[in-house]
C-alpha cells in the first residue's frame, strides 16, 4: 500500500541525486524548556552556518514567516507577506522547492504548510530531515546559496487553518475530530508542561506526533494509515489539529493529506491561545475511548 500523496515526500538519496534546480529550504528552529514548564525558541540561523544540504537557503520561521504583529508565536503571517519571503527565496509557482529541518521534523512539515497553504504544487518535505541526509554519507556545506527573485503568486487557501470559534463549536460535533498532537503526559495535564493552563481542548483525541514515525522518518503507508485510522482520523469528515503553538500539529496533518484525508485544517493559536483564555474549557486526564 503506498501514501496517496507520495509527491509530498522525498527521500535523501533522491534529493542527493538530483539538487539542481530545486530550491532547499532549512527551516530549523531550536526549541529549550524553561523552568516554567514552557520552552523557548531561537534560531536556527547559526546552526544552519555550521553546515546545510549544499545549495540550502534558511528559511527563518521565527522572524520571516510568522506575523510580527502577534504576541503568539509561529502565527500566520499575510499572504502578502509569504509570497514576497517565498519570492526572496527565489521560489515562483514552478519551482520545485524541497522543505528540511534537523532534530525536529514539525519544523520542516510546518514551513511545508504554510507554502501549501499558499498554493505551492510543488513542494516536498525531507523525510527524515538533516539526520537521514547525513546517515545516507551525503556531505554537508558552509558555502551562502543565492538565487534570483522568484515571482511565486499565491493562491491561499484558507481551509487549511481553523480559528479558536470553529475549534470552540467543533466540540461535541461527531463530523469533526480534534486532535492533540503532543504526548500524552501533555494530553492528560500531568508533568511539567503548560501554556497557562494544563490539559487538552474537550472532545479532543491524542495522537502524539512522534508516533507517526519511525527513526525520524514517516512511518510506512500501511503503519501510518493504521495509526491515524485507530483514531477516526481517516474516515471522519474533517480533522482539526492542535498542540502548543501550531508547529508540532503540522506532522498529524500532514500525515493525514499524505495517507488522503482531505480536509484537514490547523488550529494556528494552538493551546497558546486557547489555554490563556479562561472563558474557554479545557479538560485533565487520559485519552478514553474514541467517540
């Protein structure tokens, strides 16, 4: 059995083959605890300087592509604002463009979102990321990449985010399944962890990212479908995806899009947003029966 959108993928040895003509993007972030049971974020940039996939550019997901007007992190940006980073990238609606990060995989399918998002046809995620292109002897560079303008025009399509009132009335609806995409110490509300309040949005399901893949790389179709289908992710209508800031909720959709449930969306605000605003229920405890 083979993923329904295989082009959303490329493997290491199949990039390494071919790196002309493509534009890489390293959308590292470095993510720390802080003793607040929150982490904190930093770029990528330096560690992108000590060595990238040769003719990478850093795409900064922190600064560029998320809105500066925000007090969230990793919000959505203007469209305006996207097309013209993707044009500086030198990416236009043509360009085959190829979606890396290192330690954490959400990083790479969150910059894959927000091209997608944008109407990119042509855009793929590194499976397995900087550790797979590494582990396959492929070497690594210092050298600045740059290219000429790109003249990408996006074509956005806003299905693809959910807004804290569609995430609100999609508690109790049987057509819509809201999924929870950090662990279950997280779900549940025990541990360290929190954004202000601990626990899950109610009516939510678990399904912790890391267990969609396997080695750093997404789990083969038949697995993967197996673990989005334990939890109604294939068969209900629409799916919903959250965790802490939007970022780690990008590998649950887009192992759905990958394995051909359609209409998925992200709730951008994520549990920073909704966790800070005590009028909205929040809920402790393990993930019970599926509904």
């Amino acid at each position: 059995m083979n993923y329904a959108h295989p082009e959303y993928l490329i493997s290491a040895d199949e990039l390494a083959a071919d790196l002309g003509g493509r534009r890489i993007l390293d959308a590292t972030v470095i993510f720390a605890p802080t003793p607040d049971g929150g982490f904190s974020v930093e770029s990528g940039l330096a560690r992108f300087n000590e060595g990238h996939i040769p003719g990478a550019q850093f795409l900064d997901l922190i600064n560029d592509a998320s809105d500066p007007s925000s007090d969230l992190g990793f919000t959505l940006p203007t469209v305006a604002q996207l097309q013209a980073l993707f044009r500086r990238l030198g990416i236009s609606n043509d360009t085959e463009v190829v979606v890396y990060s290192r330690d954490l995989i959400a990083l790479a399918t969150r910059a894959w979102w927000l091209l997608h998002y944008c109407g990119h046809e042509h855009v793929r995620v590194l499976d397995g990321g900087l550790e797979a292109w590494q582990a396959g002897g492929h070497l690594l560079s210092q050298d600045s990449a740059s290219y000429p303008p790109g003249d990408f025009t996006a074509n956005p399509n806003p299905s693809l985010f959910a807004g804290r009132n569609e995430v609100l009335a999609a508690i109790g609806d049987a057509k819509v399944r809201t999924v929870f995409s950090l662990s279950p110490n997280d779900y549940a509300g025990e541990g360290d962890f929190s954004m202000g309040r601990k626990g899950h949005i109610p009516g939510s399901v678990n399904l912790f990212f890391a267990d969609l893949l396997e080695d750093g790389c997404f789990k083969k179709a038949a697995a993967l479908r197996e673990a989005l289908g334990a939890k109604g992710l294939l068969s209900v209508p629409k799916v919903i995806n959250y965790c802490a800031v939007g970022v780690t909720a990008t590998v649950d959709a887009f192992a759905c899009l990958l394995c051909g449930q359609e209409n998925v969306a992200l709730y951008d605000g994520s549990l920073a947003e909704w966790a800070r605003d005590d009028s909205l229920p929040m809920e402790t405890g393990p993930s019970g029966p599926q509904r």
